[in-house]
C-alpha cells in the first residue's frame, strides 16, 4: 500500500493505493483522484524549474522549467544538464534551453525575457 495526498484541487483527500490489488485507489473524493493516484504510484511525473547561468550582469541567471512533466526518476539527471548551459542574451520566455531530455519529448525553456 503506498499513501498520498492528492494535489489536484485543495481538498488533500487522503488517497491509498493498493498496487497488489491492481492498483485500486480509495479515500477519493472524486474520479481526478484515483487517476492522480494510480499515475502517482505507477508513473509518477513532475515539471522541473530550476535556472540557468547567463552571460548578463545585470541577469546572470534565467529561470527555466520543463514544458511537459517528466519522470520522477530522471529530475536529478535533468538538473545536472543544466549545470553546463550558459545563455547568451536576447533571451526569450519560452526559447528552448535544452531540447529533448533523454530524447524525448520534453525540452527545457526559458521562463522570462533577458534582453541584455
Ligand atoms: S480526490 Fe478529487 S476531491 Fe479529493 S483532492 Fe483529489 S481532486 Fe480533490
């Protein structure tokens, strides 16, 4: 049994998910949760933010998120792509930083303007 708290709307409903029973999920208080906590238990996913260095002054770090959620397990290695980027200005909310993590859909981009 593993337990979470759903986080899809503010009611935390208290959710356990039962992986030896196909992984059947109670204490939902609505559908969005035992879907929430069937991917939880099975695939759990995250969107990363975190920053990177610029060649800038006045902004030498720009914030970067990925564009779609990516398995939990591959944040850390996703993070330690980051240390090597370093942009140079114009930058654009929404240029891509690092393009296909691990060669899939995800990218990193940038989540604000720095122009110099
Ligand atoms: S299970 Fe439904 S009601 Fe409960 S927190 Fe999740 S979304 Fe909200």
């Amino acid at each position: 049994m593993k337990e979470y708290i759903c986080i899809i709307c503010p009611r935390g409903c208290h959710l356990t998910v039962d992986e030896e029973n196909n992984y059947a999920v109670t204490g939902n208080g609505c559908l969005r949760g035992e879907a929430y906590g069937r991917e939880e238990a099975m695939h759990p996913t995250r969107v990363v933010t975190s920053s990177v260095r610029v060649r800038s002054r006045k902004h030498p770090r720009c914030p970067v998120k990925t564009d779609i959620a990516i398995a939990k397990s591959d944040i850390w290695k996703a993070m330690h792509l980051l240390d090597d980027v370093e942009l140079v200005p114009p930058v654009h909310r929404g240029d891509i930083v690092i393009a296909s993590l691990f060669g899939g859909e995800a990218n990193f981009i940038a989540t604000r303007d720095i122009d110099k």
